[in-house]
C-alpha cells in the first residue's frame, strides 16, 4: 500500500552535504537537490554527532609538508626527504644545519591567537627551537621535555606514535610575521654549526591548541565545516541531525577563548589558566578561573557598544566548592544566576529576556540572556560564587571552567562564533532549489515542513519556514511562523493573496513541530502537530512557481530554524492525510 511519504514529489531529510549542496532523498535525479551558501567566512560552528563543537580546520601554510619547495626559506639548513615518519610514511623530512642558528621558516601576515605545531624526532641533535611571531620555546625532542619560553600563551610537547616522535606546539597572542623552526644545540643555545632533526606536517592555525593536521600541498587549506557547507546538527543529544539555518551575526568579545592576562579580559580576585581542561569543542582548551583574596569574583572585558538588543552566552562547567555562577551585562543592571549542579536558573532580574541553560557533554552547560543597551558602553562579566550562592566571600578554594563567550546583536543566541583577536562574523545560511516546477504542484499542491524552533518569542523577524515562489517574484506560496506563535499559510497569485490561512497568536510553543499547508481552488487548509486549525474556501490557484526556499521572506534570507524535513505534495492532500502526517 502506497503511503503518504510514496506520493511526495520532494523529500529532503537532512543527511548528504557537501560544499554548496544540501541533497534532497527524492527524487534520486538530483532535480529537487538545494543549493547553499553562507559566505566566505569560516566562523560558523555545529554540534557534530559526537555532541562536540566542531569547527572549520585550517592549515595557513603554503606547501605545508614539501619542505624543498622555495614558500620554505632555509637559512644554513639543507633537507632531504623519504624520511620514516610518525605515522609509518616516509612523508619524513631530516633537517640538517650547516652552520650557527640554522632554521627553516616562513613568513606570515597573520595576527591573533594563533598556534604553530611541528612534528619532530632527535637525531644528532635533541634540541630545537619553535618560534610563533613573538613567542618561542625550546623542545628536547629525544626526552619529551620543554625548556625555555618567551612570550606564549602555552607550549606543551606530546608523544606520538612510535620510534621517539614528538607533536611541538607554542601558541601565541600577537602579529604572526614569522613561523620558524631551528636545529638548536640545547635549552636556549642555537649557535653550533652542526646537527640535524627528523620533521614532519608543520601547521599554523587559530586557536590555543593544535587540531589534527590539515595538509596543504601547495596553498593553505579548509577543511571540514568550510564556508558554504550545510550545516548537520545534533545540538540537545539529537539522534538524527537537523539542518541548520541561522541569521548573520558576529561575536563582538575580540578573544572567546584566550581569557589570561593580555587578552583582553580582566579579572578581580581571579586566577586563571589557559587550555586547564577539555572544552566543549573536545580538546584541551578551556580556561580555569580560581577565587583568590576577598570581595567580588568576576571576568569581564570593557566593550563599547551602540544601542540596542544583545545576547550575552558563554560555556562553564563546575570546579571545586562551588557550582555556582552569575553571569551580568555590567550596563543594564540585569543578571542570571545559575545553578551548574541542578542544571537551572537560580535567578535573573525582571529585566533579563530569554535567560536560559542547555546542557552539553561532560558537565558543560551554556548559559546566557537578552539585555536591552540604552547607552553605548557595557562592561559583560562573569561571577563566580562561593557554595552558598554568596557572589562576595572570601575565597575557599572556589574554582569553575569557562569557554566560548558571545555577545551578539540580536534577541536570542545563535551558535557559538569564535574569536581570536577581533570581533568575528557568520553568514546568514542561504538555501534554495531552483528549476523545481515538475516538483510543485502548480493549480494544487501540499508544503509540509518539520522543524525545531527555540526563543519564539524572541525572534528578531517573523522567520518564513518554507516559500515556493516564480522566479519574477510575484508567486509565492509559504508557511510563515510568527514570533506571536502564530503560523500562516499563505496562497500569493495574480497579485494578490488567494489563500490565507491563520492558526492565530500563541499557537506554537519552542520546540519540535510538523505544519503543512494544502492548497486547490477554494480549498485552503493549515494542520499544525495533527490539527486542523483554520481553512479558507475562496481563492484561484493560478500561481506559476518554479523555485523552494527555505528561511526566506520579503526577497530575502533571515532563517532562525532546526530543519528536519521538507516534503512537497503535487495534490492537495486529504484532511485525514494531513492529520497524519502533522501529528506526532
């Protein structure tokens, strides 16, 4: 027996992406696949299935592991590879120096925090020095030991597989004019004239730690969550991903994951240190911050910004003697206080919108709220507590973890864009099929769209979930969500509305919903989670469409949605095939 999904003409369920292309399960022709956009920036993060932040990954070397090309400089160096390497290749290079402070370099024009890493092993040398910019350290490669540092944020040495092989690493806050490696004789000495190391896929990346290497055989590369990838996300525990699609915002805080002195961000009665414990992202990156002395607690930075709605948000997880923490805009007299045990709000003052707290893995909750700004200056911190929910006490060995922190313009908090030394931006996520008018039904037809939405009520415009529309622009058929709760469906044709269909305010909740619109001449109908909630028997269904949007209204993008299925209909389906479809 034939089902409803059989007579659907589209049905895209998140799943198959690639760069600029989000496929739709049917047809299988590849007729009803969409495309996508979102700019040329790599700001954009997902939740991936393993519950972890994931970002782009980058190497900004040029020939990365082709150490003989001319991009690497060899100052009284020679190389030759062929070479046995950590990983069982022989993608290994040996480095021998020929004379006092033999290195091999690049020049750079980065600046940021930034981290360089290499991959090295002892030969007739045990020594070598890393410079990232402004920040160095010495490495013993044959003992696993780090010796002498300048200027770094952090520099650690790891063991990697076998046979004596090293990952270095030095991060580095600052102007990247150079990223150098040299044969050195021992802790803090480069000046013997002979000496060689084994060396193998150097990387320059943002960030406070090394990420998996990223080849680059001739320019620097992107890899993974790159600029016009559809977005699969599996926030809140999902078990099958959603697509999402999310407004252009920018993270205004310059640095959202270097905390320490010299970032930016000041502290009172604070301690804190840098790549403490593992983040939300899954690598060692995040910061501990620790009470010290008596009185107030807080992390902040001073910002200016215009007039207007913000979000603040930020990643803690709890420490020692205390789970407590109250997070303040430091301007609007406004706070929220949470309780990182219990997983809720202890508190927030009237004026606080949207406060909220969403857990994440390994005890890591994200919290945040809606401030209003009436004058240009803000100072956002960070409180932490002592046990009893005191935020002024003397201090007891109160410690807590923090990472990610976000203040974006914008009345409710999207995902997480990181930042390493300037305010960052995202592109507003752009998706459409095009030539699709043998897929919607034209004189009738079925929209069903599923979605997850969060903050209704907070929603900077009313988002449109689905719009098929003429490629003149004068047709268009939609579901609208409103941030009343209310949802439309809409029939547009000959230059005016045909159909119109109003479930009225307060009829959504946040959360998961299935809403479908059927349309015929003088047979309007809107389900909503199974229930039929208004129809209109009036209307000429003379419309011409030939592309589907989602998250588009008014010519243009503005999507604040969780997408897990848009299916097409080319008949009006029945009522009992509506309920049955929209009902959970």
């Amino acid at each position: 027996m034939a089902t409803t999904y059989d007579k659907a003409s589209l049905v895209m369920i998140p799943s198959g992406v690639k760069e600029d292309k989000l496929y739709s399960i049917k047809p299988t022709s590849g007729d009803g696949d969409f495309t996508f956009s979102r700019g040329s920036d790599i700001e954009a993060t997902r939740v991936n299935s393993s519950g972890l932040i994931e970002k782009a990954k980058v190497n900004l070397f040029r020939y990365s592991n082709v150490f003989d090309n001319v991009n690497w400089n060899k100052i009284n160096t020679s190389v030759t590879g062929g070479h046995t390497g950590f990983d069982g290749s022989s993608d290994a290079w040996l480095l021998t120096k020929t004379d006092a402070n033999g290195n091999i370099y690049q020049s750079q024009s980065y600046s940021g925090v930034m981290t360089l890493s290499f991959y090295a092993k002892a030969n007739t040398s045990d020594w070598v020095r890393l410079r990232n910019g402004g920040g160095y350290a010495y490495f013993d490669v044959a003992n696993g030991v780090v010796g002498g540092t300048i200027s770094d944020i952090d520099s650690t040495i790891t063991s990697v597989g076998t046979d004596g092989w090293y990952r270095i690493e030095v991060a580095y806050n600052g102007s990247i004019g150079i990223s150098q490696l040299f044969v050195a004789d021992s802790d803090g000495f480069t000046s013997g004239t002979s000496g060689s190391v084994y060396i193998q896929f150097p990387q320059l990346e943002y960030g406070l730690i090394a990420k998996d290497y990223v080849d680059a055989p001739t320019a620097s590369v992107v890899e993974g969550l790159t600029a016009d990838l559809p977005r699969l996300d599996y926030s809140g525990g999902a078990s099958c991903p959603n697509l999402l699609l999310e407004p252009s915002r920018s993270n205004l805080f310059q640095q959202s994951e270097y905390l320490i002195s010299g970032s930016g961000w000041s502290a009172a009665n604070l301690d804190r240190t840098a790549n403490a414990v593992v983040s939300p992202e899954g690598v060692q990156n995040a910061t501990e911050i620790a009470a010290t002395g008596s009185g107030g607690h807080p992390i902040y930075e001073d910002i200016a910004i215009a007039n207007g709605t913000y979000t603040i948000s930020m990643f803690v997880k709890k420490g020692a003697n205390t789970a407590k923490s109250d997070l303040s805009d430091g301007y609007s007299s406004t706070s929220a206080s949470f309780d990182l045990d219990a997983g809720t709000i202890n508190e927030n003052t009237p004026e606080t919108l949207n406060a909220f707290i969403e857990p994440y893995s390994d005890d890591w909750y994200r919290i945040g709220y809606t401030f209003v700004v009436t004058a240009s200056q803000s100072q956002p911190a960070l409180y932490l507590y002592d046990s009893s929910g005191n935020q002024s006490y003397t201090a007891n060995g109160e410690t807590m973890y923090i990472f990610g922190l976000q203040l974006e313009l914008g009345s409710y908090a999207t995902s997480y864009i990181p930042t390493y030394g300037t305010a960052a931006g995202r592109g507003v996520d752009e998706c459409v099929a095009t030539s699709v008018s043998d897929l919607i039904g034209q004189t009738e037809g079925t929209l069903f769209y599923e979605f997850d939405i969060q903050n209704l009520s907070g929603q900077d415009n009313d988002p449109i979930t689905i719009t098929a529309k003429d490629s003149g622009g004068t047709d268009n058929i939609y579901i609208q969500t409103r941030a009343d709760g209310g949802v439309r469906g809409i029939y547009y044709a000959g230059g005016g509305v045909q159909g119109f269909t109003n479930s009225g305010s307060g009829y959504l909740s946040d959360g998961n919903h299935k809403i479908a619109f059927g349309y015929k001449e003088n047979d309007f109908v809107l389900y909503i989670d199974g229930v039929q909630v208004d129809t209109d028997t009036s209307g000429a269904t003379s419309g011409s469409f030939d592309e589907l949007y989602l998250g588009y209204y008014n010519n243009s993008f503005n999507p604040s949605i969780n997408s897990k299925q848009t299916l097409l209909f080319k008949t009006r389906l029945t009522n009992a095939e509506l309920a049955s479809l929209t009902q959970f």
